[in-house]
C-alpha cells in the first residue's frame, strides 16, 4: 500500500492512518485541541471520537463565525476559545487566549 502524509480520502487509508499515527499520539497526548473552522468532516469526527473513548481532555477552538459549535460538544468540551478569522496566529490575544486555556487545562496556571 502506498504511504500517504494526507488524510483527505475517504477511504480505507484513512482509517488505517488513524489507527497507525493519530491514535498512539493522542494515547501518549495530556490533552487534545480541536479545529471548528466550519462543518463537520471524517477527520473532525474521528478525532472526537477517539478523545471521548481515550477520556482526554478536549480543547475546541472555534475559529470564525461560520459555524457554531453544537451543544453537546460544548458539555462535552474541557474548554471553548472562539477566534475570529486571523486571530489563529502564533502571537496576539488568540494565542494568548488559546495558551490560558491551556493552562488552565493542564494545571500549569
């Protein structure tokens, strides 16, 4: 099978990239942030997923006003930090917001 760095197709290579990188990374992980930049997709959903069933704490960031985050993701989500479009830079109030709640998550305050 052909190696792939992308995870954009919708089949089985996947599911098989999951179970062989994203699922020992997020085991290994104190925590997972999550990308709401519009309507759910496979990876989204599977990220999800696998964090409920790992019991992580979740970190949902909310960028743009585009899509809201459903309500049951917001009680199942440790944190919610909302951005708007051009806030998700590496420095600015984003990123300092994004770090709070990292912190917070993590016990590091």
């Amino acid at each position: 099978m052909e190696e792939r760095d992308d995870v954009s197709g919708d089949d089985g290579d996947f599911f098989e990239h999951a179970r062989r990188e994203m699922f020992p990374k997020m085991r290994s992980s104190a925590m997972v942030v999550s990308l709401m930049t519009g309507e759910p997709d496979a990876k989204l959903c599977l990220e999800l997923g696998a964090a409920l069933l790992f019991d992580k704490p979740i970190l949902i960031v909310s960028i743009g006003d585009r899509f809201s985050v459903p309500e049951r993701v917001l009680r199942l989500a440790t944190e919610v930090v909302h951005l708007e479009e051009g806030e998700l830079k590496t420095t600015g109030p984003g990123a300092e917001r994004i770090a709070a709640a990292v912190k917070r998550m993590t016990g590091t305050e």
